[in-house]
C-alpha cells in the first residue's frame, strides 16, 4: 500500500474525549471495522474512492465509516484486489460493524445508517 493511501484526504474518525459533544440526535452514520489484511486494505483503498466514506488505519485494523449507506460490491472489490472477493470473506474480514448489516444477494452487503432505508430489504 502506497503512503498516499493514508494521506490527509482521509479524515481521522477518532477524538480525543475533550472533543467530544454528545448531542441527542440520529446521525445516519454507519461502518464497519475489519481486521488488517491484503482483503481488508483493498476493501479500504476502494470504498475510499467513494463520496462520503472515511477510512481510517490503526495498527491492526481499517475501520470504514460512511453516511447514509455503504453499498460493498463484490465483483467490483475483486476487480480491484485482482482476485475474487466473495461476501463470506468479506463477513470473516469484519470483526463489528454499525448501522444495519443487509446481504442483498451473494455480490452485496450495504450498511444501513438509516434504519427506516433498510426496511425495503428485509421481509
């Protein structure tokens, strides 16, 4: 991985508690927190790509935070890891994750930050 993926362009989601405001509102945020790994770190450099996604690196593990939806896209991510990436891997590479997890189908996982947006999916 080259130093740029971990250049400024990333905000850091972590602050120190002096900087913290608790606020009684819905945020819509949603992420996951993966294991450091070859997978992971494509995953990472990828979902970076997009609008709104923050990545953020810790010594053993990536955390990718978005608002609204994350939508991870198999064959997209195995194109860009150069080898196939499937939703299991994906599942064993993330050790927690927040907003509601949906597996549309065996090529995608979106996170929900809105609840009510994840309703159309499940029965």
């Amino acid at each position: 991985m080259s130093l740029a993926a971990r250049d400024a362009t990333h905000s850091n989601i972590f602050k120190e508690m002096k900087d913290i405001t608790f606020e009684q509102t819905i945020s819509h945020q949603c992420g996951v927190t993966m294991n450091d790994s070859v997978e992971a770190r494509a995953i990472a450099e990828f979902m970076g790509l997009k609008p709104n996604v923050t990545v953020t690196y810790q010594p053993a593990m990536i955390r990718i935070d978005g608002s609204g939806k994350l939508i991870f896209k198999m064959d997209e991510i195995s194109e860009y890891l150069g080898r196939e990436m499937t939703a299991e891997t994906f599942e064993v590479n993330s050790s927690t994750h927040y907003g509601r997890m949906v597996r549309i189908d065996d090529n995608t996982v979106i996170l929900f930050g809105n609840m009510d947006e994840m309703f159309e999916y499940i029965e």
